[in-house]
C-alpha cells in the first residue's frame, strides 16, 4: 500500500519506509503504527505527511481486516533499533565490560 503511486503526497513520494510494527488497542479502534526510514533517518518530519494520507490507508486497509470498525491509525517514529544501539555501546564500555566479567 506504500508505493509512490498509491497516493500523491509529494513529501511522501521518494520516501522509503517501513512499517516496524503496529500495535492494536484493545478495542481495536485505534492502532499506533511506528515507523522507520531507509537507512535510519528520522522519520519524524513525514509524520504530518502520514496523517494527511490516513484517511486514504484506512479505506484501503478496512476490507482486508474484515473488522466492523477501521482503526484510526497514528503514526509514531519507530525509536527500537536507537535504543538497542545504545544499550550495546553501553554495554560495551569499558567500565561496564569490567564490572560484568567480575559477575561471571
């Protein structure tokens, strides 16, 4: 659904991104879809972008989910892969390195 030519937002339309994933609320009325762009750049300013073209995702995603109510979808910045990288180079510190072989 995420090809240039699906809809013309010219903010969108040389933009490479990947749905990371998406959480559902309970009721399934709402789902929070995080985001990432090629490459790991900050996707932050396609995020209005992303909204204008809701509206159009959610009439072509509504006959596949066979739900009685579509989801309001919200698009939020996929931050997992910049929080895992800098969990590891903490990890990888020496003063931290030290201090888990100690406990080994």
């Amino acid at each position: 659904m995420f090809l240039r030519t699906e809809f013309h937002d010219p903010a969108l339309a040389t933009a490479h991104l990947t749905i990371s994933e998406v959480r559902m609320s309970p009721d399934l009325k709402h789902a929070m879809v995080f985001v990432t762009k090629l490459g790991n750049q900050d996707v932050t300013p396609l995020l209005p972008s992303l909204k204008r073209v809701s509206p159009f995702l959610r009439a072509r995603i509504a006959p596949r989910l066979g739900l009685r109510v579509t989801p309001e979808l919200k698009f939020l910045p996929d931050e997992a892969l910049e929080q895992a990288t800098r969990i590891n180079k903490l990890l990888h510190k020496p003063e931290v390195a030290r201090d888990l072989e100690e406990k080994a």
